[in-house]
C-alpha cells in the first residue's frame, strides 16, 4: 500500500494540485484557473473535479494507493478556522469555509488542513526536507513578497487567531521604503525579490551607472535572476544589491533570532538562486547583529524543497502533520 | 496538605526567596547578597541554607505543608541544561550548573527548574495571573532592561538552545541609541525606564526646558516614576516622555504580533505604574503598525503580579508548570 496526500496551492491567478509521495516527490500534477468572478462553489466544483481526475490517474500508475488526506495553501488560509479571510489578492469576499467545502465534496478523506502558504513550505521543510527532526526552526520565503512560518517545539505557531508568522510585515527601516501592504519599512519592501529590483534601482540613480548591465532593463522587466546573472559577470551594482540586500536581512533575522532562537532559519525562493552572493552577506550581518549567548550558533540554509513543486509539496506535508498529531492523541 | 512551591529570584547584587502558595502569594520571604566574589559553592550553601529556613519557618505557620519544588529565576538562566551561562551581570565565571548544584541539596525534591526572569514572570502571569486559560501571549518586563517571556501553544518559548525570548534586544531603530549590550538601536534602549529617562533629557535639551519639573534632576537620580509625577502635574516634557515611549513601544509591540499573534501582551515594570499615560500611546501606535487582520484583536494588559512579589513569584510558577508537564506524560 503506498500511501499519497494531495497538495493544493491557492494563488491569486492559478491553483497548482498535485499528488506527493512520502518522500515529498509529486506523483501527478495540474492547474486550473483561481477564478476572478469571486464565485466559491463554482470554484469548489472545478477544484473537486481536477482532484478527482488526478487521483483517478495516480490509481492507474499503482492501484493499491491511499489517499491520506488534502493540505491546502491559501494566503489567509486560517488553519483554526478551515477558511481563507479576507484575501486580498483572491477574488472572494468575506471569509471562505473553504475546508468544510471540500468536506462536503471529499467525505471519505479524514484530514483536510488549510494554512497559508508560507507555514506550508515550512512543513514541506519540516516533513520531507532540510528540516526533518528539528523541533525549532524558521522559514523565509522570499518572493514578490516576503512569507514566513515558524516551528516551535515541533509545531508550527499559529498565534491565537491563526494567522501568526507574518515576519516580512515587521519594521527594519522606520519610515523606508512602502510596502505592499501600505505601511512603510518592512523587511518584505527590502528582502524580497521586488525589494531587490528597487535597491537596484537605487544603485543605478546613486551611481548614475549607465554603464551597469541592469541600466537596459526597465523598472518592470528587471527581476532578481537578471541581477544574479550580471553579479556573476562581477557587475558592480549587481554585487552590491546583494550585500545590501543580505545586510538588511540579515538584520531581520538577527531579530527572528532573539524571538525565537530557532535551530535554522531556512530561505526559500529565487533569490536563493544566487547562492553565496545572498547567503554570505546575510549570515555576516545576521551575526553582527546577535547578542554573544547566539553567535556562531544558528543556520542559515537554503530550502531543501524543489522551486517548481515546494508550494503542492509543502501544502501536502500539512497532512502527514496532522496524522502525527491524530497518532499522539 | 497545604501545596507549596519555593520560589529564587537571583539578580545581580541580591537573591530572592520565597514560600508561594498556590494563589500566587507569598508566605514568607528572605533574601540574601548575591555574591561578586565568584565562589559558587559558598554561595550555593547559603541559598540551601535560606531555602531550609525559609521551610522551616512556614512549616511553623502549617504544619501540614508539601514543598511541590523549586523555580529559579536568573540572567541567563538555561531551563534545557539548568545552568546559568555567562552571565554579564553576575561574578561567576563561565557555565553554573545551578540546578545540579541545588538537587544535591534537596534530594528530596522532585522538581527543581531554572529559566531567565523575564519568563518567570511570563510562567507567574500564566499561573497566578492576568494570563491563566490563554495558549498564547507574550510578557515584556519594562525595567533597567527590557525583558520578554513569549508563550506559544501553552509552553514557554525556549528555542534551540534555551535562550529564545529576547525582544528587547531587537532593532527598533537602526544606527540609534546605544543599548546596555553594545549594539545600537535596540528596543530596550528606547522602552525600558532606564530608555524613559534618555527620553526624558532628549526633549530637556530639544527644548532647552529648564522650566520642565524634571530639569532639577540630575542625569542619575532621574527616573520614571519622577516622570510619571511630572506628566500628573501637566509637565510636557514629562508627558511627551510617555507619548514617544509608547509610540517607541507600541510599533516593538506591532512587530511581537507579526510574529506570534498572541491573544495579549502583558506589561510589567515600574513604567506601568503610570497606567494610560503610558498603555495608551503604546495601544495607539501598535494599532497603527499592525496588517488590518490583526487589528482591534489583541489586548495590552497591566500586568497581574504584585511589583514587590513578581520574580520570586514568577520563579516559584515554574514548578507548577513542570509538574503539569509530569502530569500530561
């Protein structure tokens, strides 16, 4: 009997589906369209059907499988609660019992789990990656935004509402630069992969570097693979939107560090793409910012999950944690 | 059989002990003189020999009395290992395995546990306190430093390493003031009394306010419940002094809610004292630096410990929460 959970990704224009082996490989994938009419049981209905079809596929490969469950991430996904709140980038309105919906269309399925995305991948971590049998960890996903989820004492922290773990919301510059969320100076306006479009941007008005490899990139186009790809050409701009980038998260996650002291802190996304070129600066600054009892002490590493896959992945570990958790009762 | 727990507040110049019962009050108390001269044997017979006192004296009040345990509150004070590790503002060299050092003395005792202050007093307001029923809240004590208890699922957060919880040693301002560890820009050198009184002749010297109440006070003798008396007499500087030190407080406090969402953060500490002057700004500012989906949900409490009782009470609530631990294995 092979035993498989399926992973959902609710992003603001596709939902990614898949079928994750034990190991954390996918069996069988698809998409369909998150909808932007804001009509939730038409959606339901689609997302139903494309399950359906993938576990028919995945029991024509191996007809003894089981179907353990589905992990959903969604932004807002509130775990407590089963329902995506307020999304503001998802087309429904209100609060959406999204896990009794699925209920209703799965009842043979003993766990359904929803959480967001951030706290997904950090279980993907946790179930199938880098971080297996550590109790205390963080990650980092560095995006168009910044998300994290944090583990302690082996369970992800959740707060007292759900919604815990929105670490690129915290303040690293007062008064700096807006982020996406309307507030000024927070870690996800300096970290992100957007945050380093601008830091570009920055550099080539401080330098007026019309000789930079980035110079013939518009404000839209640039992205953080291009700025990796023009350091490893030793563009000097480009190194530099690296160290700066690293010094500023680093400082970021020295805080995280007197938070929560966590065994590693994990980063996921494309900037981890540019290995050393962001690892080195952030670990450098992050320990410049440590008090003594931290220094020399704490990981920083890059996710073990596979770019592509780590969203289904990371969502369809959300119900191998819940087993767990069903086992210890 | 009236239950008993004892509980040691070790700072830097005097030790704490007292017999707690199980409403949070102290029977009887003593205290003894930290030593500086970094003998930890000596010092460990004369705290045996208090706490054997101390016994002794409350089993002459109630002769049918059980000791339930010992809780340790110190700098530095590691609940994974027992052992107090470099302490800066203590004289004994290196690791102290304080709570080995104690069960040789008290054979009889099944519980003996240590962790810093400030997550004493978080354990107190979690036994006795404000903070009895709630999974998840955090505790700043606001003194000379800013010391923070962070509860997550019912336990305390330990990290890794047992060091997890300092959030006064985060960065508030990057580049500001010099924090008591070194590093510029940290919350505590902004929010703590001691940050108060910086505050306080930041805006003397801005104004060149020699008609402010507190511009007779020197440097040294100024302090916050001067400040408090001179905000309730109508002076400016004074309240200014409470209006920045909540706005300081309250984007620290914004920052805390990213993290963990906790159901409440409890204030501890002299500044408290000073009631709205202080609570209010701070709720103000944290519910200006907080994402809509956690606004208007999370509660700034005075905190419940009597000021005088608080470590040692804090300290003794260890105890409880260890034989809890016992009772759920």
């Amino acid at each position: 009997m092979k035993k498989v959970a399926i992973g959902v990704d609710i992003g603001g224009t596709n939902t990614a589906i898949g079928v994750v082996d034990d190991l954390g490989n996918v069996m069988v994938k698809d998409n369909i369209v998150t909808p932007s009419h804001g009509d939730i049981d038409r959606y339901i209905n689609e997302l139903a059907q494309a399950i359906r079809e993938l576990i028919k596929s995945v029991k024509l490969l191996n007809t003894d499988i089981e179907i353990l469950g589905i992990g959903i991430g969604a932004p807002n996904g509130n775990y407590y609660t089963g329902t995506i709140e307020y999304a503001p980038n998802l087309s429904f309105r209100g609060v959406v019992h999204l896990v009794k919906l699925l209920q209703n269309q799965f009842p043979e399925l003993q766990t359904i789990a929803l959480t967001n995305d951030a706290n997904a991948a950090a279980m993907g971590e946790m179930i199938y990656g880098g971080a297996k049998g550590m109790k205390n960890f963080v990650m980092y996903t560095l995006g168009t935004g910044v998300g994290s989820g944090l583990v302690v004492n082996g369970d992800l922290v959740y707060g007292h509402d759900g919604f815990a773990g929105e670490c690129g919301h915290t303040i690293l510059i007062p008064g700096g630069r807006m982020c996406g969320c309307g507030t000024p100076g927070h870690l996800e306006a300096y970290c992100s992969a957007s945050g380093m479009k601008r830091t570009a941007f920055e550099l080539l008005v401080k330098y007026n570097a019309n000789d930079s490899l980035l110079s013939d990139k518009s404000y839209r186009e640039l992205d953080s693979k291009m700025i990796f790809e023009a350091a490893e050409k030793g563009d000097k701009v480009a190194i530099e939107v690296f160290e700066l980038t690293g010094k500023w998260l680093g400082q970021g996650l020295a805080d995280t560090v007197h938070y929560l002291s966590p065994e590693a802190i994990f980063l996921f996304g494309g900037p981890t793409a540019a290995g050393d070129y962001i690892f080195k600066p952030t670990k450098e600054s992050m320990e410049q910012h440590l008090l003594p009892i931290y220094q020399n002490k704490i990981k920083i590493l890059p996710s073990q999950l596979k770019q592509g896959d780590a969203a289904i992945v990371g969502a369809s570990a959300l119900v191998y944690k819940e087993l767990e958790k069903i086992e210890q009762i």
